[in-house]
C-alpha cells in the first residue's frame, strides 16, 4: 500500500521534467513559464507537508491518506484534460496537496503499523518503489510522447491512485485521533506554509533570477523572517506544530541532513544526464530514459540489501563507504564518460553511482527513524518526507546553476555543435563541471554518516 504511494509520488516528479518540452509547444509558453509545472506542485507539497503531518497525528490517519490518493487522483485527472496553462498549474498545486498527504502519512504507517523486527526490510521496500517510480518515468514517459500525447503522462498514474484507495481501504487499520486537548498550532502553520513556499521559490528560482534582484531578495528575507517567528513561536508553543526536541537527537539531525543530500546528488545527477544525453550527445528522450533508467534500478535493487548490510556493519560506517562509491562514480562520469565512444564507461559508472545510492539511502532512512525520540515518530516521518522534496529541490537548482554558469563562461547559452564533433562539447563540459558539484554534496553526506556514528556511540556510552 504505501509502496504503491510512493511509485506514484516518484513516478510523478521523474517524468513531469520529460515532459516539459511538450507542454511548452503544446501551450505556447516561455521555458521560464513551463517550469511552473514542476515548481506548482513541488511548493504546494513541501509547505503543506508540516502541516498534513500535524492534522495525521490529530485525526485518523487512513482517512487522510485515502484522501490524498484521491486529491492526486482526481488533480492528474484535471492535468490531463486542461485545455488552458493557467488550469494545468493550479491542478498541479492540487496535485502537490495530495502528495503531501501521502508523504506526512507514508512513513508514518510504515513505523506504526509494521512489527519492530521487520520495519528495516519494509523500509528497503519502501526505498526500492521510490527507485522504480523514478526509473520508470522516463522509459514510460519518453513511450506516452512517441506514441500518444502529453495528456497521457499524466492520465498514467490514475489507475494507481484508484487501486490504492481500494486496497487502502481495504487493508489499512484505523488510528485513534490524538490525546485529548491536542489541537493544530494554527499560528505555527500560519508561519511555516508562507515560509516554505517563499524558501522554495528561492531556491528553485536561483537559476532564473539575478541574486541581487528584487525577488530574490524580497523572498530570502521573508523567508528568514518568517523562519525566525516560527521557531520563537514552536519554543512557547503547548502543542508545537513542529517539535524542534526532535533536533535534539544528533543521529536524527544527521539523518535528516543525509537524507536531503541524498535526493540532491540523486535528482541532480538525473538533471545533468538528461541534458548530456538529448542534448550533449543527442540522443532521442526515449533512448535517453532508458540509459538513465540504470541509476535508480541500482538503487532499486540495492536498496533492501543496504537494509540488511547496515545490521552488519552499522548504518553510519555503510553510509560512508557507500558515498564514496558515488564519489568514484561520479568522478569517473565528470573525467573519463563523456567521449561518444564512451558508452560502456557511462553505463558502468550510471549502475555504480545507483548501487552506492541504494546502499545509502534506505539504511539511513531506518537509521534516522529509530534515531527520533519517543513518541515523535509521525513528525519525525513526515520530516523526513520533507527533506527528501528540499533536497531534490537544491539538487536541480544547484545542477542548473551550474550548468547555466559554465555555458555563460563559454559563450554558448543554446546547444552548439562545434565543428567536426558529433557531440556538444561546451554543453557537456558544463555537466561535468555539474557532476563535480555534487561530488562536494555526496562528500558532506560522508562526513554526515560520521558524524551519526559519533552520536551512536555517545548513546551506547551513555546506556
């Protein structure tokens, strides 16, 4: 059931960026004006996400998660029929709703609901869907635009929404509303939707605003503002919307840190080698998502082993090593892939980079779940949900930035083949320029992982 929510919720985010060349010829808009499809739902789910996981906790949590299923449902509906730009965008923002409801419970319902001893393995699970949903996107998604339409991507998840709310209804036991007296800090999710929209905006907009504009400067103000106000009210607050005792847990804090470098490096990564493969090394979008599609099936298949390694080897100690192959992996992708008769090199490193992921990302997830104090574990998942969608947000802000820098430096703003080159090399030399960046990432997420270890064996000194 919550595998099923988070093939969907994956599936969504991986193929909406194949599409978006579609949409803009189908509805006549500017790049900068397409882009509002993917920013639309991610701004409508990360503000909201605090808040749906506060409501969770206060009323039955089956109830609220079938009821995103239907928002997302009934939202990629609207997407597909819209006939107009502007109703595209605001399905989206309902779509984004709904997939914060299924991301403030997922997690949640996996801690609560599944037995201690095979939480770990349902977790892996959970990570392995997420993989397939990303994989899966372009392949089906390059598919639907050859032979159907772009109405098609969207229409393509409903059947899923449906099933889910059948079998959710089905199988999935009721929660008791919260303790007597808990109510929504309404002043508290007054201060953190705005906040979280205004944050967002900034980074994704990072790449089309000038730093020094109006607009970045107006919402990275009221972004701190508000953040400010929020955390001097969750201080005073008798029932916090956020409880700020669960940053008190090191191994929580690292968690959550890791887990938004992860989605970083990952949806960075995917990014870059879309625009190596379509428009540095020019091949079509669907022959282009299925070469990217080797990352999240390393990921997907790695996923429940890194589970079952971490009870070996400690999550910290295999976060680690598993970052350091993604560092190799995308050393060797930024050094040695990008040659047109480099094939074999960019498979290989694409299938290292997901195996080192898959080794990281589930185990740190569990690990930073059992790292949050009692009695916090339904914030505790839905923050972890959040840092998953802040982390994808700074990986493609930062990916772009990056390569929008370096084509500037260049002199070389639209796809240029240099003569007698069957590739664009200033647009790849920027991707790699981008594929080091997030080297710096996936080495911070390694000094995290040590840092948890640290913070592990101060909890067993103290036992």
């Amino acid at each position: 059931m919550c595998c099923i929510g988070a093939f969907v919720g994956q599936f969504d985010a991986s193929v909406v960026q194949l599409v978006l060349p579609a949409l803009k010829d189908a509805f006549g808009v500017s790049i900068d004006a397409v882009r509002w499809v993917a920013v639309a739902y991610l701004l409508a789910f990360a503000s909201c996400l605090p808040v749906f996981g506060k409501l969770c906790d206060l009323f039955d949590r089956k109830r609220l998660y079938l009821l995103g299923f239907g928002l997302f449902a009934a939202a990629s509906t609207v997407c597909g029929l819209a006939d107009d730009f502007a109703t595209l965008v605001a399905a989206r923002v309902v779509q984004g709703m709904g997939g914060a409801l299924l991301g403030a419970n997922s997690m949640t319902i996996l801690a609560t609901v599944i037995v201690p001893h095979r939480r770990s393995h349902a977790i892996g699970l959970f990570t392995a869907a997420q993989a397939i949903g990303i994989s899966a996107g372009p392949m089906v998604g390059g598919v639907l635009l050859e032979w159907l339409s772009w109405r098609w991507v969207f229409w393509m998840v409903v059947p899923f929404g449906l099933a889910a709310m059948a079998i959710g209804a089905a199988v999935l036991p009721r929660t008791e509303p919260g303790a007597a007296g808990r109510r929504l800090d309404v002043a508290g999710a007054l201060l953190i939707v705005p906040c979280l929209v205004l944050g967002v905006l900034v980074v994704l907009q990072v790449g089309v605003w000038p730093v020094a504009s109006l607009p970045m400067l107006a919402c990275a103000g009221g972004a701190i503002v508000l953040a400010t106000l929020f955390l001097r009210r969750e201080r005073r607050a008798t029932w916090p919307l956020v409880d700020l005792a669960l940053f008190s847990s090191r191994g929580y804090a690292a968690g959550i840190a890791g887990v938004a470098l992860a989605y970083a490096v990952l949806y960075g990564l995917l990014f870059l080698m879309s625009f190596a493969y379509i428009h540095g090394l020019l091949n079509t979008p669907l022959v282009a998502g299925l070469k990217m599609a080797t990352v999240p099936v390393g990921v997907g298949l790695l996923a429940p082993v890194g589970v079952m390694l971490a009870h070996r080897l400690g999550a910290p100690r295999l976060g680690t090593v598993a970052m350091a192959v993604c560092i190799a992996a995308l050393g060797a992708l930024a050094f040695m892939a990008f040659g047109p008769d480099r094939l074999v090199i960019r498979l290989l490193a694409l299938v290292t980079f997901g195996i080192g992921l898959g080794l990281f990302m589930a185990p740190n997830a569990d690990a930073t779940i059992k790292a949050a104090p009692a009695g916090h574990v339904a914030t505790a998942g839905a923050l972890v949900n959040l840092a998953r969608v802040l982390g994808s947000c700074v990986g493609v802000a930062a990916a772009s930035s990056v390569m929008s820098w370096q084509l500037k430096r260049f002199g070389a703003d639209a796809p240029i083949l240099v003569p007698g080159s069957p590739v664009n090399v200033p647009l790849l030399e920027a991707v790699e320029s981008g594929l080091l960046m997030l080297s710096g990432f996936a080495l911070v997420a390694a000094v995290v992982s040590l840092l948890r270890r640290d913070a592990s064996r101060s909890v067993e000194g103290r036992g």
